[in-house]
C-alpha cells in the first residue's frame, strides 16, 4: 500500500471514527438517563429519583383529595377523615393544612409548627395581584 492510499484512508477515517464513538457514547448516556439500561452492568429504574417520587405521591394524593371535594366537600370537616387522609399520604414532607374562614381548623402533625394563620394566603382573586406575581399553592 502507497503512502498516497494511506493518507487517503486516513483523512477518511479521521472524521468517521470519532463521530461514531460520538453516537456510541451518547447512546449509552441517553440509556442511562432515560433508564432501563443494561450498560454499565446494572440495570437503571425510570423513576429512581426520589424527587420524581415524591412530586408524583404529592400529586396522586392532591388528585384524591380534589376529586373528595368535588363529590363531598363537607367530608372535610370531618375529624376522622382528616386523620385517615394524614396516613394516607405516601410521601414524605407532605402535610394537611385545612382552613375555614380565616382559621386553621386542620393541620397535620408534619406541619403544625411551620403554618400558622398569618403564613397562609387568602383565598380571595386578588392575592394573586397583590402578591406581585406569586403564587401560592
């Protein structure tokens, strides 16, 4: 083989060999964010992000509790409905807060001592004006 054909090979190869390194590598990458993957030797869960976890708790959860107030809301002013939803709740750092009026007539241990009267918003349109764009959930 000339030196002319092994420059030619070479000046092809150059630009091929590291873009298909590039696809292998972002291949395995995008395996093992997107999950499920087998590289690297184990075997990687979709939801294995704790916060993943516990949005997606908070909401199922958030999810029952509007459908119960939509079907039944004076259920919620019942004590022990309120303490079985409390231990319902899956996740952690999640808690119950229900007001009447302008009274805290609920709170579930987890937050007691972080809310209080004054913390919470109104449940008026205007809050949401008023409160230069924030908002409260």
């Amino acid at each position: 083989m000339s030196i002319k054909s092994r420059l030619r090979l070479s000046y092809i190869a150059m630009p091929i060999i590291p873009f298909i390194l590039i696809v292998i590598v972002s291949n395995i990458f995008m395996s093992y964010i997107g999950g499920e993957s087998e590289y690297l030797g184990n075997k990687i869960q979709k939801n294995n992000n704790p916060l993943t976890q516990i949005i997606s708790s908070n909401n199922k959860f958030m999810k029952n509790v509007n459908m119960q107030i939509l079907k039944n809301p004076d259920k919620l002013l019942d004590q022990s409905y309120l303490s079985q939803l409390d231990k319902s709740i899956e996740a952690e750092y999640t808690g119950i807060a229900l007001r009447k009026n302008s009274k805290i007539i609920y709170s579930s241990d987890y937050i007691k001592n972080d809310i209080n009267e004054v913390s919470l918003p109104s449940f008026s349109s205007d809050t949401l004006e008023n409160s230069n764009k924030k908002i409260h959930i």
